[in-house]
C-alpha cells in the first residue's frame, strides 16, 4: 500500500469536505482557552487560533500542548500538514486531528487577507454531516 502524499492547498480553496492537506499559513493570534471533558471522561484544554494567508483567514482549533507551542508562535508562519477542516456549529475550523502537525518553516507570510474568513461561512448540518452546503445556496 503506497502513502498517499497530502495536497498543498491555500486558505481560500478549504472546503468542508477537505481532508489529507497541507497548507501554509502565518499566526495571527491565539484566542482564551477553555476546559472540557472527552466522552472517556478526562480533561483537556482548548482553544482557537486566527491563522491565513493572502488568500483568507480560519480559525485553527488547538487542543493541549498545542495551545502552548502555538502561543509561543504569533507573527510565525506555519506548515499544517495532514490537516482536515471540521464544522463547529455550522463553520469550519482547520484541525491536525492524530495524523496531523504543525511546523514552522522559514518561508515568510507577510500579508494575510483577513477580509476573507473562512470561518464567518456557515453550512448546514441537518440530516447526514455530508450535507454541507452553504446556507442560501443550491
């Protein structure tokens, strides 16, 4: 079986179905972290991160030490890699989920579009989660 090698794709192109992806995107900030519980019962922290590029913005979801390795990061540029989007209350959010890291590189993202948010879209979650189509389209 052959390892499949992610797409590298920029903040604009995310979809709610993408998955497999790396993409480049500079820190703009990290938002207050909040304690919850996992159904097995145990305690983690979490948080959002503002990351983009010059195509858009999103919000990366951090869990645990990630919170921490990406606070000590703000102003840096990042590889994503083995990243996917998941939909939180209807908006996408960029996850590293298991498979997933996060690296900084040296290439330099100096703007980031943040007229573009990626997370400000909502889409639907009625019925099965592959209905995610945004709200008013067809």
């Amino acid at each position: 079986m052959r390892k499949r090698e992610p797409v590298e794709l920029k903040v604009k192109d995310l979809r709610p179905s993408s998955k497999w992806f790396t993409v480049k995107v500079k820190i703009l900030n990290v938002g207050d972290e909040k304690s919850v519980f996992s159904r097995d019962g145990s305690q983690h922290r979490v948080a959002e991160a503002l990351v983009g590029d010059e195509t858009g913005s999103i919000l990366l979801t951090l869990w645990d030490n990630d919170i921490d390795k990406v606070r000590g990061l703000i102003g840096s540029t990042v590889s994503v890699k083995n990243g996917y989007i998941v939909l939180f209350r209807g908006s996408m959010r960029l996850a590293l989920g298991r498979f997933g890291s996060l690296e900084e590189v040296d290439e330099e993202i100096t703007d980031v579009n943040e007229e573009l948010n990626m997370s400000e879209k909502t889409y639907s979650q009625r019925g099965s989660f592959r209905s995610r189509r945004p709200r008013g389209e067809f």
